[in-house]
C-alpha cells in the first residue's frame, strides 16, 4: 500500500522517499496534535435543561436507547 504525505502547501509526497529530519518532523506534529486533542477541555453544561440532554446523551451512548425521543413517550 502506498501513504502519500500532503504538505501545508498541499504538496503530495509518498512517505517511502521522505527523508530522515522529514519524517521525524511529521512524526513530531502528529504527537503535538494528539496531545492537543487529548488535552481538550471538558464541556461544562449550564441550565437544568441542558444537563437533562447532557445526561440523555450519555444514557444514549452507553445504551443507544433514546430517554428523550417523542416516539419512546408516546407523546
């Protein structure tokens, strides 16, 4: 399988012909962008409502049932 590399200037390069400082560079800003999205601050929620959905959301994710859909309540 070929991995074709795009550069900030959307230059396509394959990764097999990348050179040593090249690849450790890319290597280095894909650790950096990690670390940015692993250290993204949790959502706060304000007002009752909105922890209600909040709430619904995580109840949703860990069972996929729908604590706030309209069919579920028969309304």
């Amino acid at each position: 399988m070929e991995y074709i590399w795009t550069t900030r200037e959307g230059k396509k390069i394959n990764v097999d012909d990348m050179d040593t400082n090249h690849l450790r560079n890319t290597l280095k800003m894909m650790m950096r962008n990690m670390h940015k999205l692993k250290s993204k601050p949790e959502l706060k929620v304000h007002g009752e409502i909105a922890q209600e959905h909040a709430d619904a959301y995580e109840v949703y994710k860990a069972t996929g049932y729908d604590i706030l859909s309209e069919d579920e309540w028969g309304i």
